[in-house]
C-alpha cells in the first residue's frame, strides 16, 4: 500500500502517516525498536521522535538494520526530531541536534522542531528545578532559537524546520518576525476527535503550514503525564458505529479523519498487530456525513495535562517584546501576585493548558492550541 504525502512549503515531501515513539518508562527501549523495524516492513517511512523521549539510539538502529538488510534506503525514511527546552539558546540549538544525529548515526533529519515553546535552564537535566521543587526556566525568546533552527536548515543538517505545541498567536510570533528566512513547515500539536484544533488547522492551512497530529488516537491512562480521568477515545460509541458501517477498527476511522482534514497523523502502538492495522487507512473513505458526525464530537478535552511544565509563570512586560526575566512564584492555589506595576498579564500554564481561568492571559504565550 503506498503512503500519500504532502508537499512542505519548502518543498519537500512528508508522509501523511507516521509512527508515533514517545512512551511511558515501562516501554522497554528495545520494544521501540523492534516497532520500527516492523512498521518499516508494514510500509510506514514517517518516524518521529525527539530528544526528549531517549530513544534516538534505538530508532537509528532499527533503521539501519532495515537499510542493511536493502528494506529501505535513507532517502526512504522521513525523520523528525525535536529541540528540547533545555538547548533553546541560539549556542545550543546545533549542538542538541548534533547530539541527536550522533545516537541516530544519521547525517541529517527530515525535519526538526521545536518541541515546546518554553525555554528552561540549560544544564543535564531534562527538567531543571531549584531547592524547592520547582522548574527552572531560562529567558530566551523563541524567535531568537528560531534563527538558529534556520542555521540547522542552511547547514544541511536538517531539511525542514518547524514547531510543536504552538498556538496561533505563537506561529504569528515567528512568521511576522523580522529578518525571517523560513518559514515554519508544520505545527505539531495533539489532535483528534475530542480535540479537532479545527481554529488552530484553518489558520496553518492559511499559512502554508502543514499541522500534524500526535495523540491521534487519543491516549491511554497508563502514561505518566496522561490524564487519569478522562473518556477513552477509542472507546467512544460514536466513533465505534462509523467504525463498524465500515468494517474498520476505531483507531483506523480516527487516523483516516485526520487524513481527509489534510492533517498529518502519528499513529503510535508497539503492539505489532495494531502497528499493521493502523497503516490500513488508506483505502477506504469517510463519507461527508461521517466527519460532520466526527467535527461532532469535539469536546475541547486534551489528554496531555501533566506533563513538562507542571506550573509555570510567565510575565510579559508591557513595555517590550519577549519575555521578563522578573520570574515568581506560583502558590499551591495556582495563583500568582506581581509587584511591578508594567505587568501587562500572567499566564500560568499546565502544559499548555491555562489551568487557572482566574488569572489574566498574555495571548500570545502559552494556550496551546
């Protein structure tokens, strides 16, 4: 079965079905790759990751085995990783994708993006805290780590460059930048039926820029920074009739929904039977009737609630563009008092959720989606 894909604003292909590879600690390193080499052999050529989710060693090997063994050649595979917040200094933007490259043992990625936009202090540490628990961030602007990911594009070691977890007014940040080069390629954000993103895909489609989908198949409670207490998604008695009009499983209905949006999808499963079940997605179609009834069930509700950020205040200073290095604490309660007066507004975010609707919002910060 041949894999559609989409053409990038810079020119470049990129399958519209990927392989999804975050996975909570319990997934053993070597599941993962035993999942890429068989969705390789399933036909998926889309393989995404990051840096974040330390497995880099383990995808670059299943590749290579595949390349060895003459299943696909390099220029077959579509490789996306991630700049995590902790190398959002123009300095060490190449030097984390270097780093990526070197456990891939590859000498390029498809694409790179930026995985959220909130920088945190450099160091070893994924997530940096002080004495008292809390994270520690850094005050750089992601327009200013923008430049150094189109350095990584002119460089050669990344073909396309493009950003994740970022919300309109974020993208309008970067594409209204002055001195911009290119353009973002893609907005990865989670998506799915309880979450379409519908605002959020007209204005990428608007911009050129392709949105891709994690989280596609909902997700499942058993991960780490997962809510506990959400519906299941494929699970869903809506989702499960269309499903079974067509003779397909619910997680095929939802992949081949975002398909036909035009959205990119990540399916991800280290199962190899529903690796092989999700990639069946590209013979059979939707009637119109069944997105309307899909659009339908948007409910707003995000999975990814707890993770990476935990809580985390940023002030925005009337005065200028950017962040403040004025940062404060934020109580038990979830609240925040400031004492300069040319504080514009405060956003307290839970991965890219405002979790306090009491609190005022900068727009332009931290409401993903």
């Amino acid at each position: 079965m041949k894999l559609c894909s989409v053409k990038l604003n810079d020119g470049f292909l990129m399958p519209m079905l990927g392989l999804g590879t975050s996975a909570p600690s319990k997934v053993a390193k070597s599941d993962v790759e035993e999942a890429v080499m068989k969705a390789i052999d399933v036909g998926y050529r889309h393989f995404d990751s990051a840096y974040f989710y330390l497995n880099e060693e383990e995808i670059g090997r299943a590749i290579w085995k595949k390349i060895a063994d003459g299943s696909v050649k390099r220029e077959d595979i579509f490789y996306t990783s991630k700049l995590w917040g902790t190398f959002f200094r123009p300095e060490l933007v190449l030097t984390s994708l270097e780093t990526s490259l070197r456990k891939l043992q590859l000498s390029y990625v498809d694409l790179y993006l930026i995985h959220f936009p909130v920088p945190l202090k450099p160091g070893e540490e994924l997530f940096p805290k002080d004495r008292n628990g809390e994270l520690i961030f850094d005050t750089v602007d992601f327009c200013t780590t923008w430049e150094a990911m189109e350095r990584c594009k002119d460089a050669g070691l990344a073909k396309s460059i493009g950003v994740s977890n970022f919300n309109r007014k974020q993208l309008e940040r970067i594409l209204n930048k002055p001195g911009l080069k290119y353009k973002p390629v893609c907005n990865q954000v989670e998506c799915h039926p309880y979450l379409n993103q519908s605002k959020l895909l007209e204005f990428c489609k608007s911009q050129d820029i392709v949105l891709t989908a994690y989280a596609a198949l909902g997700s499942n409670s058993g991960k780490e920074w997962v809510s506990k207490n959400n519906p299941v998604l494929l699970e869903d008695p809506v989702l499960n009739a269309i499903a079974a009009r067509h003779r397909r499983t619910p997680a095929q209905v939802a992949l081949r929904y975002q398909l036909q949006r035009g959205v990119v999808a990540l399916a991800k499963s280290f199962n190899p039977k529903r690796i092989q079940e999700n990639f069946q997605v590209l013979d059979f179609q939707l009637t119109p009737e069944d997105m309307d009834t899909l659009d339908g069930l948007n409910r707003n509700m995000r999975y990814f609630v707890d993770t990476v950020c935990r809580i985390a205040p940023y002030l925005k200073n009337r005065q200028r563009v950017g962040y403040s290095p004025a940062w404060k604490r934020v109580s038990s309660s979830g609240f925040i008092t400031a004492s300069r007066s040319d504080l514009a507004s405060i956003r307290i975010i839970h991965f890219g959720m405002r979790i306090n609707s009491n609190v005022s919002a900068v727009p332009e910060f931290f409401d993903f989606g």
